[in-house]
C-alpha cells in the first residue's frame, strides 16, 4: 500500500515560448509536492506534455508501472486536444480531471494580456474536458482551488477508489470447496468476472486445509492467542475452541500467502475434517485485511478485500455483511445486520468478547469460538454485486446505523442495526427490485461516491438507493440501464 503513487500530467504547448514553460513546470512541481502533503498518496510530477508522443508515452509508462495507480491532468494553459487522442484512447489506468489554476485570484493591479497567456486554466481545461467527452472516456472531474481542503477530500476520496481498482486488478480468490447448494446469488461468471474485474477465482478443497492444519505447530497457536488476548475479551473457559480457532486462521493465512490470495470463501455444508466452522479464525483475518464471503460467496469475498484497501490507512471499516430479520414496529424500523459468526470487528463499537456457543447449522462437531459484538453507531452504505447475466451490476445503499434499540442477550453473534434509506420498507422494494443479494459490504469509511467513481473505472454498472429514491424512479433507471447495457 505505501508504493501507490499517482502521476501529475500536467498540459500545455510550444507556442508560449521557453520562459512560459518553465514558470508553468516550476509551478506543476510545487503544487504537486504540496498536494502530497495533503493527500493519501503521493502525487507525482511528471511532465509538461507540449506534444502527442509525450502525451502518449507518458500514458504507455504509467500503464506498465505497478506502483501507479491513476493519473491526474491539468491544463495550466491552452493545450491543443488533438494531441491527446492517442494517450487518452491507450489510457489503462483511472483518470482524473482536476480543473483548477495556480492563483486564487485575479489581480485587478496586474492583469494583463501576458498574464492571461499564462494562466488559461480556464481556457485549457475546457479543451482538454472535451476531448475526453469525445471519446467517451471513463473519468473523474474534480474543479476547485488547489489549496482548498474540500478540493483535497475530493482528490483523496478519488484516490481510494483508484486504490481499489489496482487491488481489483490483482485480486485472487480462494475458496474453500464451492457455493451454498442450490442458492442463486452466490454464482456467477468467473471467467467474465476475470475479464471485467481482474479476479482470478479458484478452489481449493477443504482436505487441503485440513493438511494445512496438522502441520501447525502449538508455538504457533500459543502466539496466535495471545494477540486474541490483547484485542479481545476472553468470555469463555472452553479455551480449546479458541486454540482450534487459531489453528484454522494460521493455516488459512499460509494457504492464502502463498498462493498470493487476499480474500477467500467457505461453506457450513462443507467442513469434511473440520471440528468447527472457522468463526473467529474469520473475523480476525478480516481485521487484517483478507476479505470473506460466507456460504462459498466469491463476490463478496473480493468486494470485501477491495473496500478494506479503500478505507483509512488501507484497511478501514468495511465488512461482509448479511440481512438477517427486520423491526417492523411503526416509527421504529430497523434491518439486523449478522452473520452465524463471521463479521469483521473493525465495525464493533467496544471491545469484541471471544465466546463459544452451539451452532445449529452445518456440521460442526463441537461450539465454534467467535467475537461477539454491537456495531457502531454513524453513517454508512452496503453494497452488493450482482451477476444479471452479460453485465455486472453494484448495488449501493444509503444506512444510518444504530445501537441496537435491544440487548437482545440471547443472540451469541456479532450484529449491527441500521435505519436503511430512504426507509425501511422502501428500501427492500428498491433492494429487491435491483437484484440486491442477502450478503453485502457494509462499510463507514467507503462512500457511495467512491464506489459510483470504482464503477465506472471498472465499466460495470452502478445503482445507488438514496433517501430521495423511490420505486418508480429505480424501476425507470433499471429499464433505461437495461437499454444502454446492451448498447455497449
């Protein structure tokens, strides 16, 4: 995560003369060396592009560079679009527009014709805006002061996301034997999938892990549970559990490493070998990053992984998530959050207890260990990619999460309650109108706007259920979507 670097491509043409230039390449360094300081990632200066060759090698270097993750384009001055095409069009990477300028202000004492030749930000970027709309390319427009914070929030939101897509591009899946048995929206097309996002996704079998597991050592669980002991709550004597649970995270984790793997899946219907459905050993791999998809879930799985490397410091508060039962009371509905033991503690709003109980699905032989919890309160999105055969489609929704209006003491798992937009029962109408799955990516450090900019560098479409969204608007949006996707 810290090699990530984006390029500063900054345009603008011979005819101003040597002097020109050289004020704006001055200018370009110093505000990228400033931008670093306010930004995620390190925005880096790298050319005055006066010519269609420079545009274009610069544009075939950071397509070729693993540690850029996008480019960001301005236009100081005047600079001809036809000399763009070819870079714009060999363009593999995210792209972004910044319309700004170097002053704040126009000096009313000393603006003259020269100083208007120099600073045609206004000029340049209109010009360069339009070549881009021409050939219809994928970007983000971002206009604002280059000093102003907001702009600085704008271009850091951008970034995360371009993070994302460069985590996508390198994803590799591993799943734990296949899906749930007969369940429709945990499948999907790998090999589209591969093409579109860049996953690659394949299966392990379940025997594999359990190899795995015979060969950790007890030096390795007793490591292993003592970093349980310093971020979690010990709320059982049954420390057996635990120490099996530590066995299957040690083991899982050296599968994943070295096939270079950062999520991975597994089933309740498949544990052949195994004494407990890894609840624990899930939730902390989680914490560390991997993502998880419950009931063989690929999808989200990855989803998981990428929203984590988009949140703060490369691993934020993102997690699988699944809707599990409503509060219908009039004036207070509420949607429960959980999952039989696997969601991430980076949403809990305390510290998270280890707790072993009976699971009454799927073939555990003895009570599997997990971290139980309340989410915290604050805003938030869910998110859900879905297959709807030929095309890809992510699902975004507005939630305002709660603490939980209920102890609810019987209820031995990790759980978040939310208020979900624009209400309740509207928002299961919009929900299960779009094909929203029951598993999703809940997350407080990703928003709507990230995922709508991932979207569309990823060319897959994008809905987002808002407090303004009604079912006749998204019926209307799906059919118009429906027309342009099998347009493209």
């Amino acid at each position: 995560m810290k090699n990530y670097e984006f390029w500063f491509v900054v345009g603008s043409q011979f005819l101003y003369g040597p002097e020109v230039l050289e004020t704006v390449e001055e200018r370009a360094k110093e505000m990228a060396e400033k931008l670093s300081k306010a930004l995620p990632y390190p925005l880096v200066y790298k050319v005055t592009a006066k010519t269609n060759k420079e545009i274009t090698d610069i544009v075939k270097e950071a397509n070729y560079d693993d540690n850029c993750c996008g480019i960001i384009t301005w236009c100081h001055t005047f600079s001809p679009s036809k000399m763009w095409i070819n870079g714009l069009a060999a363009l593999q990477k995210p792209y972004c527009h910044f319309a700004t300028q170097y002053n704040r202000e126009i000096p009313n004492d000393e603006i003259d014709m020269d100083f208007m030749n120099l600073n045609q930000a206004a000029h340049g970027d209109r010009e360069h805006g339009f070549i881009a709309a021409r050939l219809r390319m994928p970007r983000k427009v971002i206009a604002g002061y280059w000093q102003d914070e907001k702009v600085h929030k704008k271009i850091a939101d951008w970034m995360k996301a371009a993070v994302g897509v460069s985590v996508s591009k390198n994803m590799k899946v591993m799943r734990f034997g296949d899906n749930m048995r007969e369940v429709a929206v945990t499948e999907g097309d790998k090999v589209e999938v591969q093409t579109k996002l860049g996953w690659q996704v394949n299966t392990w079998a379940v025997g594999d892990l359990v190899k795995e597991m015979n060969n950790v050592t007890e030096a390795e669980i007793d490591a292993l549970v003592d970093i349980y002991k310093s971020n979690y709550d010990i709320a059982t004597d049954n420390l057996e559990a635990i120490r099996y649970q530590a066995k299957e995270e040690i083991a899982m984790k050296k599968m994943m490493d070295s096939e270079g793997c950062m999520a991975f899946s597994n089933t309740f219907q498949d544990l052949y070998g195994m004494e407990q459905l890894p609840g624990l050993a899930s939730q902390h791999l989680m914490a560390q990053g991997y993502g998880y998809g419950g009931e063989g879930d690929w999808k989200v799985s990855a989803m998981t992984a990428i929203m984590k490397a988009m949140g703060e410091n490369g691993n934020g508060a993102s997690a699988f998530m699944e809707d599990y039962t409503y509060h219908l009371a009039e004036g207070q509905e509420y949607s429960l959050g959980a999952h039989m033991l696997e969601v991430c503690p980076s949403l809990a709003a305390d510290r998270p207890r280890i707790e072993t109980h009976y699971l009454g699905i799927g073939m555990n032989e003895k009570d599997p260990a997990r971290l139980v919890f309340e989410g915290k309160a604050g805003d938030a999105i869910v998110v859900s990619l879905v297959d709807m055969g030929g095309r890809l489609r992510l699902i975004c929704q507005d939630i305002v999460c709660v603490k939980p209006i209920m102890p609810m003491p019987n209820l031995p798992v990790a759980r978040v309650m939310w208020r979900a937009m624009p209400d309740l029962t509207t928002g299961v109408e919009c929900w299960i109108t779009a094909g929203g799955a029951h598993h999703t990516v809940l997350s407080y450090d990703v928003s709507a706007e990230q995922m709508k900019d991932w979207a569309r560098m990823m060319d897959i479409e994008f809905v987002h259920i808002t407090k303004d969204t009604s079912v006749d608007s998204l019926e209307k949006e799906l059919f118009l979507n429906d027309l342009a996707w099998k347009l493209k």
